[in-house]
C-alpha cells in the first residue's frame, strides 16, 4: 500500500477501527522507517491500541498514548506528544481515532494543521455487520456525523466487514456489494478489503485489494 | 434481525430491551455499561420511545418507579458504584411489587474502585441489595449471546412475578463482541389490573406505594411475597452444566468466570483430570439442586470469581459443606487466567480429589 504522511482511521465504534490501525502500522514500517502509531480514542477505555505496546515496541514503532489508556483513569484524556503528529514532519503516523462523531472530536485541534499540509488519508472504516452500519445509507449518515464534527472530510473506505471470530469467505464476498454501495453514495473509493489472514486465502483473486489482518487477543 | 449482527454485550443488551417492548429507558452514564445509554439514545427517538439521562442514579430510578407504575416495561442500567446508589429505589420497587428491569455491568470496588471487570457485587444482588426482606431475581449471563437473551427473560419474569429482574454482567460481557442473532417469539406482557392507568370514572383507585401504615398488613404483605419467591425457587432455576457426568472436581463459575474455566476444564481432561463445573445462569433463585446432587459424586469444588469469594458461600450451603469447596480468584478488576483455574485443578486432584 502506498501511504501518505498521516492515515487517519475512522469509523462507527466497534467497526474495527484500533485492529485496522495496529495491522497498518506494521504495514507502514515495513516500508518506511521512521513509523509512529497514536490513539487518540477519548471514547472507548477498554479495548486500545495500548494493548499491543509490547508489539509495537518490538518493531520500533514509536506509539503515541495518553498515560491513562488502560488504566482506572477513566477520562477522555489525549497523549501529551499529540502535537508531534503535525509538528515532526519527518515521521508518517497511523492515527487510531475513537468512534462515532463523539470520537472524532479529538481531531478538532489538529485539523487545521492537516489540512493545511495537505499530505493526508481520512479513512472510514465500516463493517456491514455492526447493527446501525447495516446498509449504506446508515453508514454514509454516521460518516458525515464523523466529518462534521472532526472537521476533515473522508479521502476513502475501508471494508473490514467481520462477524468477529466466526467470519466466513462468504459474509466477506458479501460485504463487498455494500462497501461498493456506499462508495457510490459517498463519492468515495474503497481503498482496501481488510479480512482475517485466516480467511485471507478463500478469498484472495476474488476481490481487490486485499489486505491481510492478524486479530489482537481478546479475553475469555 | 434474522441474520447474525457483531455486537457488544451492551448494544446487544439494550436492543434485545427494545425487541421486548421496553420503551423507557433511564440511566446515568458509568463505565463499562455506558453504550446501553448510548444505543438507547440512538435508538429510542426513532421508535417513539424514551431516552432520559437523568441527573443522578437515584433520579433515574426513580423514574423507573413511575413508568412501571403504569404497567409499562421499564429499564435502567449502571455499574457497580450507580447501582449502590439505586438501592433505596430498588427496596422501594419491592415494597411496591413494581416490575423492572435492572442493569449491573459490574466493575472493580469498593468505593469508586476501578472501570474493569468484577463480579464482587454478588452479595448486594442475591441477598437483597437494599434495606427490608426483598429478592430481586439475578441472571448472570456468559457471552453476549445470553446478554441479549437474559434481557427478554427478564422482562417476562418481572411482570410474571412483579419482582425486579436485575442482570448481573461484569465489563467484560459488557465490552466485548460476538456475533449475536436477534430472534425472539415476544409473548405480549401480562395484564396489569393494579397499573395506575386512570380510573376513566369506571373501577375504584390502583394506589402504587410501599408504606404500610398498620405492622400487622406489612407483615402480612412480607409473607404474601415470600410465598411468591418460593413459586420463583420452584420454577424459574436455571443452570448449565459441563461434563459433569463422571466430574470428580465441580468447578462452581458464572458469567465471565464460566468462560474462563472451561477453558481451563479442556485442558484438565486431556491430562486425564475428571474436571466439570456447574454454571448458575439465575444467581437467585441459586441452583441448589444440582449442587447438592453433585455433592454425592464430587471430592471436590472450586469456585472460581472475581470476587474475594462471595458465591461460595452459596456453593457451601447448596452442598451442606459435604465436601471441601475452594476458592479460585483474581479481584480489583483482574481475571482469573485459564492456567490459574487449571492450577487449582490440578491442586485439588493432588489432593485426591480425582484418583
């Protein structure tokens, strides 16, 4: 995949947004050295990309978190280093936003700096499984909520349709009518198809651009 | 919703809520069970129903109250340190006989504790939960899948029995995602002579109301309602149990506990340890039965919690302390890992528990 200086990751909670995020910035340093990944989710305290620290620090991915995330502190705190993300030209940054409009309120103070370098990708990722994302007219209403209250619009899609665990070759095959659909809706392209490595070889040849995801641990 | 959805424990909760014809909702927000409010808010305006953030705890119990009062199906949700705060309202709904639904996706305490998972409100769910002889009847649900189907049994045993229904989940089942499928047959609710719906000049006044103004009708009306909670014992008890045919170590879990240990039961049985366990799916009414009866075979249980050992004490009366119960825990909003809860099979089958 080729990468502009920053990746933004959006999308509906629950549509995969964090996994999506980690899986790319391993994709990112593979290609260029200088990586960094920052969760900017005020909304969700449980399930952060603070959870694959270990990972991250092992491939020398620089990860860019508030102290709280993970902790007890339950509030919608940023990371300090946010404004290294604009500043520090010299790196490429995945960044990892929390959902909903309500989540993309944190990019309201770095929006003008984006846009005004202009070397951006604000991706939406949707998943047809998530109840209120079902069809694309419901996911293209959560997307402009998104825009309005970040302040950057949309550059593209990515289709991480999943049921979680039990996902199949087909539920993937099946998303694709409705990635496509709300391409059309929104006037925008489906950057990537991301599916579970474990499914990845059922479907390769059959859509484009796929791009392979290794599910983080969950509990229980 | 025929085909299956991702959903959280949460989401899925509170449309199974809507599924079963709740149409008010009323809660403050707390982690780990906020997204109920969340969903509700979403989803409520467009159904015609209510979404209410009230401005406390207590408000918003209260609120249920008023709602159950006219024969509606109503709910409120919360974690741990909210639900505390709701216990005078709870003992009120008992002393009213008012139906509701009561969620507690619990988190670490005492005190404001910690946003992780806990099950450590065990005592104040199963042995009242407020001041005054009250049941409420607890389910613990273990997988989002139950969080969903708990949610409508719960509203059928409230108005079945005029009791609160309260579900007792911890932030992990509220968290986490499974694929869920959402179909359900809803039977209508039961008539409601006693709801406060307006006399239309045509039957005398319902009055809804827990004081009682001469002892020898409180007493009176506290032994009508333990004779219902005996009809609860009688009929509504509901378990699971895993390879408990030739168990020779019972392990005792609920909810997210359950999901660990079975993990660690797979295992145990590939080492050739006769591991089972007995999952309580109501907390009350508790399943004794099962237990006593696995008493006769087990040399030994664990109870596995997130709790300093609190259902336990359950285990220990269902069994008539026959034989040795142990406790297996993490607290504070940690989880007992698979090999911790293998490790104390493996301890008690040292001990002769499986030769």
């Amino acid at each position: 995949m080729d990468y502009k200086r920053l990746t933004l990751i959006c999308g509906h909670y629950g549509s995969g947004k964090t996994n999506v995020a980690v899986n790319l910035a391993f994709d990112l340093k593979r290609q260029y050295n200088k990586t960094s990944i920052a969760d900017l989710d005020i909304v969700n305290p449980y399930f952060r990309t603070k959870d694959s620290t270990e990972e991250l620090e092992r491939a020398g991915i620089e990860l860019i978190c508030s102290d709280y995330a993970g902790t007890n502190v339950d509030i919608p705190a940023l990371p300090q280093q946010m404004y290294s993300i604009t500043d520090d030209r010299s790196k490429k940054v995945i960044l990892d936003i929390g959902g909903d409009d309500r989540g993309a309120l944190a990019l309201g103070r770095l929006a003008p700096a984006i846009l005004a370098e202009n070397d951006y990708e604000m991706l939406m990722v949707i998943n047809r499984f998530r109840p209120l994302t079902r069809d694309a007219r419901s996911t293209v209403e959560v997307m402009r909520e998104i825009e309005y209250a970040g302040g950057i619009p949309f550059t593209g899609l990515v289709n991480n349709s999943n049921l979680g665990e039990e996902t199949t070759a087909e539920d993937i095959l099946s998303s694709v009518a409705y990635a496509n659909e709300v391409s059309e809706l929104s006037s925008l392209p489906v950057k990537f198809t991301s599916v579970h490595d474990t499914v990845y070889a059922a479907v390769a040849g059959k859509i484009n651009n796929l791009f392979p995801l290794k599910l983080q641990p969950k509990i229980g | 919703m025929s085909e299956k959805v991702l959903m959280k424990g949460n989401e899925a909760l509170a449309e199974a809520a809507i599924i079963a014809g709740c149409r008010h909702y009323f809660g403050y927000p707390i982690t780990p069970q906020t997204e109920v409010a969340a969903y509700m808010a979403k989803r409520m305006p467009k159904i015609g129903g209510t979404f209410l953030q009230a401005e406390s705890e207590i408000a918003a119990i209260n609120m249920v109250y008023g709602v159950s009062s006219t024969g509606h199906r109503v709910m409120t949700s919360s974690s741990s340190p909210g639900i505390s705060l709701k216990g005078e309202g709870l003992s009120y709904l008992a002393g009213s006989d008012l139906p509701a639904l009561v969620i507690n996706v619990q988190r670490g305490g005492p005190g404001l504790g910690g946003i992780q998972p806990s099950q450590a409100d065990y005592f104040q769910a199963t042995k009242g939960g407020a001041h005054g002889d009250f049941h409420m009847i607890v389910l613990a649900p273990a997988s989002v899948q139950e969080m969903a189907d708990l949610t409508v049994k719960g509203f059928e045993l409230a108005d079945k029995y005029r009791m609160t229904s309260m579900i007792l989940a911890d932030g992990t089942m509220g968290q986490m995602m499974e694929p869920v499928s959402l179909e359900y047959d809803i039977k209508p609710a039961p008539e409601k002579p006693w709801a406060t719906t307006g006399t239309k000049m045509q039957r005398e006044h319902n009055i809804v109301n827990s004081l009682s103004l001469v002892p020898e009708e409180l007493e009176k009306f506290n032994i009508e309602r333990y004779k219902r909670y005996d009809e609860v014992e009688k009929n509504e008890v509901m378990y699971e149990e895993y390879m408990m045919d030739d168990a020779e170590i019972c392990i005792a879990a609920f909810g997210i506990a359950a999901r660990v240990s079975k993990n660690a039961i797979t295992e145990a049985r590939r080492q050739g340890i006769k591991a089972g366990m007995i999952r309580p799916i109501t907390l009350w009414p508790f399943p004794k039965t099962p237990f006593k009866k696995a008493a006769q075979s087990v040399k030994q249980f664990i109870s596995v919690e997130l709790s300093m050992g609190q259902m336990i004490e359950d285990v220990r009366l269902a069994t008539e302390c026959r034989v040795p119960v142990t406790l297996c825990n993490r607290v504070g909003g940690m989880i007992p890992s698979p090999e911790m809860v293998l490790e104390a099979i493996k301890e008690a089958a040292k001990n002769g528990g499986a030769r």
